[in-house]
C-alpha cells in the first residue's frame, strides 16, 4: 500500500530497533528506511538479523545488525554504543522485542512469567535505560536546534480487560505502558523526548498470530470484529511513523490502539434477525400493557 506520509518525514534519523529482523519489527524498519532513517536492528539470532539486513541494503536503506538480548544489560549497552558509534547518533529507539506463548495460569511456571517479564517490560526500561543519553536534547551527535528524539514501544490490548491464558503477557504489557507513561512524564519534562507506545491487535501473517490463533480461531474472531478483517503489519508501521515524526510531535505518553476496535467487543449472545425479533415482541407487548393500564388518579 502506498505511504499517505512524505518520502522524506524521517530523512536524516536514526533508528534502533529492538527484535526489528522480523515480523512487526522488520515492516517497521522497512517503512521507517523507506521514509528517510538508517536503521539499526538488535536481535538475538544472526541469521535473522543478516537476512533482514541484506533485504533492506537491498532497496537502498542504510542498516546494520547487531546481535543481542534485550534481558541483559550489557547487550543493550554495547549495542546502543554501537549503534551510535556506526552512525554518530540515534533519534529513535523501538522497543519491538517480546515472548509470548499460550499457558493458563495454573500450568505458567513462576519462571516462565518472569521470564516474559524480562523480556518485555525489564528488557524495555533497559533500553530506555541504556539509550537515554542519546536521546535528550544536546546529545552527542545532536545539533543544539535539535529537539529530543522519540521512544516507542511495543504494547498489546490484552490487559485492558483481561485474556485468556495470558497472564504473564498481560502484566509484563501493562508494566510497558507504564513505562511509556511515566517516561513521558519524566523525559518529556526533563529532556524534551517524547516517549508513546502502540498496541496491536491481531495482525495477520506474523508468528504470533500462527502461534496465538490457529485458523478456525481467526475466522470466528472475524464475525464480531467491529472492522471484521485482520490488521496489516503495514498499518503498525504507519502508526510508528506517525508516532515518530514531527506528524506526532504534539503526542506523548499515549499508547495507540490499533486493532479496529477488537477490544472493545464481545461474541454476539444473539444474531441481529433474532434481537430484531425479540424487540418487536417486547414493544408490542410493552403497547398493550399500556393500553390495558387504569389511567392514573389525580388525588393526592
């Protein structure tokens, strides 16, 4: 699909983005490259990262891989430090990287909710940790008419109410916009850097929906989804630029629901025939017992 942004809304930045080698991440990097930034991809398996690194270089994007796990901190630092290192900067940090799988809460063992905790909300706030100092207005490699550059991170809709055999995710996503919150409020003040998040909905072709939804889920899904289609990657990556750019200079500490209205709603109790039915039955039934009703007196 073609961008509604200009070609250039993100010409001269920097991108680090963590678990960008697939999915999500990759359709991010892709749109982000195709819109003006260098990019930076850190990832835990280097096959991944060359593969992703070589389609980008491949349609005239600057990009770089570099293996780490956003669990350890001294991965995030060295490749933060490497990153500015090979590109003299960074704008633009993605927290993109996340474990998800299906287990209910009484087969979910205590080290496999921390560990999607680590992952996810402990491996964001390292990032943003590692990569601050870069990011306030007058870092290095940042001219003094700079603002501050942005964050973004990664979220999901699950813990607005609450999913089935999602516990750990759940928390480790709500901890997330928290983050994002309470980072907006801290950097946004101290440092002029705009920190949002945005929360997916089920976005087809991805591993997480193979992995989350089999088939026969998704096509049930489909008949009570207010837009009754999946999500495109293309349609996160959009709300990225958006998020990035100056299009959002204006927004901070939100994250963006982009799902079509998924979590707002709920299977259909009735078909609609039927609650049509229902309701003409309830009016007429409401008519007669008000025609049949004694008229009301008007003594005290």
């Amino acid at each position: 699909m073609e961008s509604p942004f200009k070609a250039d809304v993100l010409k001269g930045k920097v991108a680090l983005v963590t678990g960008g080698g697939s999915g999500i991440g990759f359709e991010i990097c892709t749109q982000f490259g195709k819109h003006g930034a260098s990019i930076a991809i850190m990832g835990r398996r280097r096959s991944v990262l060359d593969s992703a690194v070589d389609a980008l270089t491949a349609i005239g994007i600057p990009a770089v891989g570099f293996e780490g796990d956003v669990r350890r901190q001294e991965d995030c630092k060295r490749v933060v430090e490497s990153t500015f290192q090979h590109y003299g900067k960074i704008d633009i940090l993605v927290n993109n990287a996340a474990g998800n799988f299906l287990a209910s809460a009484e087969d979910l063992s205590p080290n496999g909710f921390k560990t999607v905790l680590d992952i996810d909300s402990v491996g964001t706030f390292t990032m943003c940790h590692e990569v601050l100092k870069y990011l306030k207005k007058g870092a290095p490699g940042r001219s003094p008419s700079d603002s501050g550059g942005a964050i973004l991170s990664i979220s999901a809709t699950l813990h607005l109410t609450a999913s089935w055999y999602q516990i750990h995710v759940s928390a480790a996503k709500a901890a997330v916009d928290a983050t994002t919150r309470n980072l907006a409020l801290e950097w946004g003040t101290d440092y002029d850097i705009r920190v949002n998040g945005i929360a997916p909905g089920p976005i087809g072709d991805t591993v997480g929906m193979s992995k989350l939804a089999p088939d026969e889920m998704t096509s049930k899904a489909r008949d009570y989804m207010p837009l009754y289609k999946l999500g495109e990657k293309w349609d996160i990556a959009m709300a990225a630029l958006y998020l990035t750019s100056d299009a959002g200079k204006f927004v901070n500490g939100t994250t963006l629901i982009v799902d079509g209205g998924l979590w707002l709603s709920r299977p259909r109790h009735l078909p609609k025939d039927q609650v049509r039915e229902l309701s003409r039955v309830v009016e007429k039934r409401s008519r007669t017992t008000l025609v049949g009703a004694p008229k009301p007196s008007s003594k005290l």
